[in-house]
DNA sequence: ATGGTTGTTCCACAA
C-alpha cells in the first residue's frame, strides 16, 4: 500500500488539485495532509466521499490545521499532540486502518530563530518524541508523516549558507530530527536514497525557486521497525508542483508491502 | 540589508 504527505496550503485553494491528484493512477491508498488552512467546514468532505475516500479532519481557522485521508475507513486515535494542554494549533492527527497506525504532522516553521516562536518549535518536537517514543513501545508500523519544517542535512536543501539562519536549517532543529532517529524511527526517502541524493519537497514562492530547482526537502515519513521492514519503495511526485497555481509543497510517498 | 510570493483576513501575519 502506498502512504503520502502533501502540504496543500490550503485546502480551499488546492480543492481541485487535491481532487485532480487523488483520482490519478497511483493515486495512495492513504495521504496526510497539511495547512488546511481552515476550520472543518470548508474541507471539501462531500467531493472526497463522493469519489470513495474516507477522511478524519483536524482543522483551525486560517492557519494549520491537517486530515487524513484514505481508500478504507479509519478509526481516530487521537486528534492533538499530547503533553500540553494549552496548545490550541491543529498540528496533529492520529488514526489506525487495521494493525496499521498513521500519524500526520505539521511541525512548527520556528522562524524568526531565537523568539517565542523558535521555542514553540523545540517544545512541540519535544513532545513529539515523548509520543513517538510510546508509538514504537506499540511495536506496531506506525507511520508518522508530514510537513517536518526541519532540513535533515546539508543534503536536503539547495544552498546551505542561503538558509544558514533559517529555523529549518537550525543545528537544535536537526538535533529534534535525529532524536527521532535515534529512537528507531526510519526515514522511508533517505533510507532508499542515500546521500548526497536530492529529494525536495519544498521550493519557495518567490525568486523562482521552483524553475532554478532551489528546494528543500522538509516532508517525509517516518517508519517504525515493523513499518520500515516493508518497505519497499519511495518518491517525490514532482508533477503537483508545476501546476498552476500551485501549493508550494509537493506530495513525498512510500510503499509498504503487504496492506495492514 | 532588502525584497521577492502566496493565502487568509481585514489593512497584518504566517510561511
């Protein structure tokens, strides 16, 4: 079965490419989505289920907000970050198809570095390790994917002094990203591309990015041991990204063998 | 150091 992760910002102004990119062939069997950038209202739920996907949303008035979506139903697990209670941003989503867990992430951008917002970034990853922690205690696949807003490496961005003091690139935001590796966790894109490969997901709206190929690869899917020994595959569909007007993300996916 | 772009909302903020 096939997963993705695509960044739409926003899903009221991506409606047709969503829809366009999920009745393709090869379309996956389950995709995470962020940046909804609105309230549950005005995700497009009746056009999805009229083309046969089920979906569970987590959305927020013009910021954040994500959903799953997916061929077979899914039961939710959990619709928020554990670990503050305070936090009212719709980051995070969690469901299970089966023996099969699937999380969606946005992660927290944290610029400008060193403000309320970098903290912000560093506190949620935080949480977010505790949680993962408690996903591989499962001994489950799980799957957690997502807008990271973290650039692994030097490998995973078009210039690295360029973005030298952005907070994707920040050596406190790898050092959240490795955490996770370190725990268990599998990078489905790397672990099949080894460096120096280049993966992006991510060109900016302005100087042109997209058409001089100046990237970042900020979305991806972690796998737990029992996710990562299916897997057998993995990409970047590139094509959402030339559209017109299009999200300034594109989608990243796997495979795993064998449907949970 | 600045300006470059997009989406949502309301004349700014977030990315």
């Amino acid at each position: 079965m096939r997963i993705a992760t695509w960044n739409v910002n926003s899903v009221r102004a991506r409606r047709q490419h969503l829809l366009d990119w999920l009745a393709r062939d090869g379309a996956p069997a389950i995709v995470a989505l962020q940046e909804l950038k609105t309230e549950e209202a005005g995700f497009p739920l009746g056009e999805l289920q009229a083309a046969g996907w089920h979906a569970l949303v987590c959305g927020q008035k013009s910021y954040n907000g994500v959903a799953l979506v997916s061929r077979a139903a899914m039961v939710e697990r959990l619709r928020a970050l554990p670990g503050d209670a305070e936090d009212t941003q719709a980051r995070y989503l969690e469901a299970e198809l089966g023996e099969l867990i699937v999380a969606c992430v946005y992660c927290p951008n944290g610029n400008p570095v060193g403000g309320e917002k970098f903290a912000y970034k560093l506190a949620w990853m935080d949480r977010l390790a505790r949680h993962a922690e408690t996903l591989l205690a499962t001994e489950r696949p799980v799957v957690i994917a997502g807008d990271w807003n973290i650039c692994p490496t030097g490998d995973d961005v078009w210039d690295e002094r360029a973005m030298a003091a952005d907070a994707l690139c920040q050596p406190e935001s790898r050092a959240a990203w490795r955490r996770l590796l370190w725990q268990g966790w599998t990078d489905a894109w790397r672990t099949l591309n080894p460096s120096p490969a280049r993966g992006y997901t991510y060109w900016d709206y302005q100087g042109g990015a997209w058409q001089r190929d100046h990237g970042l690869r900020i979305d991806a899917l972690l796998l737990s041991p029992a996710a990562a020994e299916r897997l057998t595959d993995s990409g970047v569909d590139r094509t959402p990204r030339g559209w017109d007007a299009p999200s300034d993300h594109t989608p990243a996916w796997c495979t795993l063998e064998h449907g949970a």
